[in-house]
C-alpha cells in the first residue's frame, strides 16, 4: 500500500505531501493486514503465528528495495505531471524527507489506534464479567467506536470550528491594501448606498472597491478592434455578513442597492454567489463587464467569512441558502418589471459559489426557463445538478467532458477557447455552461473513489492528467484528498484555476457574434491585468 502511493494522480505533489500519504497507505495496509489475519484466525479457529525466519528475511530484503525504487518511480512521474499543469518541478533531491516523514505518519496512525486498542481491551474484559465473550466483543468494539465519533463531533470538531471562527473573523474585518470607499454612486458601500462600506467585509470591500470603468472599458475596446463610443461604468451591488442580520434581510437589502444603482435599468444582470469566505472571482465579472461593454450590473452577498472548504463542513447548508435567496429576490423584482423593460438575467458561480447557485434551480428546464444563461466554474462533485446532468449524460460520451441532451441547455467545456459541443447543435435560447479541467481534484473527488473506479479513470484521460494515474481501493481517495489542497497551485488553465478563461465563457454564453482569437486576447490580457494590479477603482 506505501508503495502504491507513489502513483500519479491529478496535482504533482511536494515532498511532504507525498510522505503524509504514504504514511497514511502504509497505515490503511498495516490495517487491512492485521484484520485479514484476524478473520483468518476466527474461521481456522487457532492462535496466531510466529513468522518464520525466511519470511522475516524476505520482508528485510524486499520492502527497503520496493519503497526505494517506488521513490524514484514516483519522482519522475511528478515530474511529468508538472510539465502537464504548467509548474516548475521539485527538486529530485527533495524525496530524501518522503520516507523519514512516511515513517512519522505512520507510527503516529499506529500510536493512535493502539490507545484505542488497548481501550476497547479493557472494556471487553470488563463486559466478559457481564455477558458471554463474543457479546462483549461486540459490544465493547461498538461502544468504542460510537464514543471516539461523538468525541470527535461534539467536542473537538466543535472547538476547531469556533477557533477558526474567531481567526477568520477577524480577517473579515480589514480591507484591501490601496483601497477606500467608493465615490460612485453606482457601487455599495459609496455615501450613496443603503450599505456602508464598514458592513461589507473583506471581500465585499474587495469586490466594490475595484473594477473597470467605462474609460478602461473604452480603451480596451479599441485594443480588441470594437467601437468603444458606447460604453458605460458597471454597477456592482454587494452586502456583507454585517449588512444585514440573516440570509434573507442580506438579499433583499442586496437588490434594494442593485435597484437604487439602476441595476435593472442595464441590458445585463449578474448574480454571483460567492465562495465560502465571500470571495467573488474577480476575473469573471471584469470579463463580463468588458463583454457587455459596462452596460451590466452584477450582485452578490457574503453568507459566510470561513474558507471554501471549511464553510462547506461547517456550515454547507448556508451556501444554498444564500444562491437561493439572492436568486429569489433579484427574480422577484425583476419579474415585476414590463417584459420589453427587463435586463437579460444570468448566474454566475466558482467552486463552491456553484454549488449554492445551483440551489436556485429545480434542473434543466428551471434554468432554461428563468435564465438568459450561467457560467458554472470548477463545480465540486456533491453538486446536485452538476452530477445529475453528469450522470444522465448522453451515450458514448466521457465523464470529464459530456454532452447533456445534446447540448440544448446546459454544456460543458475544458476549453471554452472551442465551442462547447455539441458543435453541429443549436444552442438556442438559454446557455448554461460549465468549466471544468481533468485535473481539478475539487471537480472529481468523491468518497465513491474508496471503492469504486471513476469513468474518468476508465476513459481516456485529460491532456492535463498523467496516463499512469491508475485507480487504487483506499489509495487513490486519499492522493484525491491530498490534490484538494494543491488544487490552486497550477496556472490558469489547469487545476483549480480558471483566471482568465471567463472572457471566452461568456463570450460563448452572450452569443457574441464574429468572436476572434484577437478579440479574446486582448480582453483577456486587461482581466488578467486587471485582477493584478486593480486600477481605477470607482
């Protein structure tokens, strides 16, 4: 199982990272070992055995040259799959701590479930005095087993979550570096707004205090060969955590702002739901801005200040209700407007911003019937629809790029520089589109890979993914986990990282006629530039 680890999967992995999973293989194959000889010595009905001397030698010899030559192995292979995501290789040199830290892992593992062990032991000693001895077996291991979850649940997993709180907490409350209020009437957070700009938070400070006007907007324009005469300065309406007491009161204070910015008077409107932290990808909106030339208004709200990950184990529920709520009362008001006066509605989420925008919507024919389109980046695999549609895909069709009733509705794409497919279908009416990459660990991983190979790992693979990742019980879930962490490590393009791909998103989605090569770059360069180095800031 240690050497099985030193498979590829979907992120190269440093050093350290290597030498935690395998520690924690050896663990999972340490264990399965002492069960299996366990159940072997229930249905044989005898003691166990001393190994004999041969086995003990070969064990000796052969486990230092298996692991040795797994390193290397493993090195090289790392290194290919840098080359595939667009990053600089580690040092062969670095491999050195892999084992030392395997090592530490694993006895750290093994330490831990001989304290619960020798525990479950004495409890058994003390039931045989009760009841006959397979009872208290079973029921000393389950008692054991019920005490250590609600431990964990109740108490530690308690006292993580509210210190995290509290440090996160404080971080949204600062601002930005180089950033203030607003002056202009057309962002939250300006002295015109229903919302002050101390409420917003971290990232909603972030989001309003920065952005492209209509003079940038112009100038780039005329880069990318367009008439930049007519152009205008965004709208962007956004309320924090501290806006407003609940989830509710934040959206309908939200729209209130978009109202009194004018957002329903511009041809476009954008709904954001955010990350776990209330992070709005910045990159999306300036290209959606850019696309619609200024004549948009985009809204958004916090539900939450704890990273994506944390905020989807703590408090997953509230990035639905948030997608939900906001989806809602935008809906609300704009289906009250005359149908010649409404702007075109359109959904926009990344990661976990995906999951709770997806909330909004019943299926297919919901977001056909309610949207003018949506751009979805990088959804995690727990996405309702993302895996309905996922899973319902049309026959002969792969996992990591599928086409969903011939693309009528909602397609996919892991590069939107080429038309979504179906190509030779017509893409009327709404366009949903989601963006994903084959080597997005947050995209596939699922606690099914423990047992059950991935179509992805029976498909082709991606142009990002090794061809060597194979599929391993228990090894490859936990190579997933670990890629979790590193999925924002690649550049653009790969991993978890979609910075710049926005601008051909949505140019497919806007239906933009007589799109060029020249064009995308152009807008692509400014984004970029843009989520650099903020300029301008209304």
């Amino acid at each position: 199982m240690a050497a099985l680890s030193f498979l590829p999967s979907l992120i190269p992995r440093p050093a350290l990272y290597q030498g935690a999973i395998t520690g924690v293989n050896a663990a999972i194959g340490y264990g399965l070992g002492v069960i299996a000889a366990l159940l072997w010595r229930e249905v044989a009905d005898r003691e166990p055995r001393s190994p004999s001397t041969a086995s003990a030698r070969a064990l000796a010899v052969i486990a230092p040259l298996l692991l040795v030559a797994s390193v290397v192995v493993g090195v090289v292979w790392q290194r290919e799959a840098a080359a595939l995501v667009g990053l600089s290789p580690e040092a062969p040199f670095a491999a050195i701590l892999v084992l030392p830290v395997a090592v530490l892992v694993f006895l750290l593992v093994l330490g831990i479930s001989r304290l619960v062990r020798r525990a479950t032991r004495a409890l058994i000693g003390w039931l045989r005095r009760l009841m006959g001895p397979r009872a208290a077996r079973v029921v000393g291991v389950t008692a054991v087993l019920l005490t250590v979850a609600l431990v964990f649940n109740g108490v530690v997993f308690e006292r993580v979550t509210t210190a995290v709180n509290a440090a996160f907490s404080l971080t949204n409350n600062g601002t930005p570096e180089g950033l203030s209020a607003p002056v202009s009437a057309l962002r939250s957070g300006s002295t015109s707004s229903l919302i002050t700009w101390d409420s917003l938070g971290f990232q909603g400070r972030a989001f309003v205090g920065q952005g492209p006007d209509a003079a940038r907007i112009a100038e780039v324009s005329e880069r990318a060969g367009e008439d930049p005469t007519q152009t205008l300065d965004p709208i962007r309406a956004y309320a924090g955590l501290d806006s407003a007491p609940d989830v509710e009161a934040r959206a309908t204070l939200a729209v209130q702002d978009l109202e009194r910015a004018g957002g329903f008077e511009r041809a476009h409107l954008l709904i954001v739901t955010t990350t776990g932290t209330g992070w709005v990808e910045p990159t999306s909106v300036t290209a959606f801005e850019h696309l619609t030339h200024g004549d948009s208004a985009t809204v958004s709200m916090q539900y939450s200040f704890l990273p994506s990950p944390l905020s989807f184990l703590a408090d997953r529920e509230n990035a639905r209700n948030a997608g939900r709520a906001l989806f809602d009362a935008v809906y609300e008001r704009w289906s009250q407007l005359p149908a010649g006066e409404r702007p075109r509605l359109y959904a926009f989420g990344e990661s976990l911003g995906s999951y709770g925008a997806e909330a909004a919507f019943s299926g297919e024919f919901d977001m056909a019937n309610r949207l003018s389109g949506a751009v979805f980046t990088g959804p995690p695999g727990f996405n309702h629809l993302f895996g309905a549609f996922v899973e319902g895909r049309d026959d002969g069709t792969p996992q990591i790029e599928p086409s969903f009733r011939d693309g009528r509705t909602v397609r996919f794409t892991l590069d939107p520089r080429r038309p979504a497919g179906p190509a030779d279908r017509p893409w009327d009416g709404a366009r949903v589109l989601y963006m994903v990459h084959p080597s997005d660990a947050i995209t596939w991983w699922n606690t099914d890979v423990i047992l059950s190979r991935p179509d992805w790992l029976e498909e082709p693979r991606g142009a990002d993914v090794l061809d060597q990742t194979r599929w391993v019980p228990f090894v490859t879930f936990w190579q997933l986990s670990a890629d979790l962490g590193l999925a924002m490590e690649p550049g653009p393009g790969y991993g978890h990282n979609f910075a710049g791909e926005h601008v051909d998103a949505w140019a497919q989605v806007l239906g933009l006629q007589d799109w060029s090569t020249g064009r995308s770059d152009a807008i692509r360069e400014a984004v970029l530039t843009q989520s650099r180095d903020p300029f301008g800031a209304p």
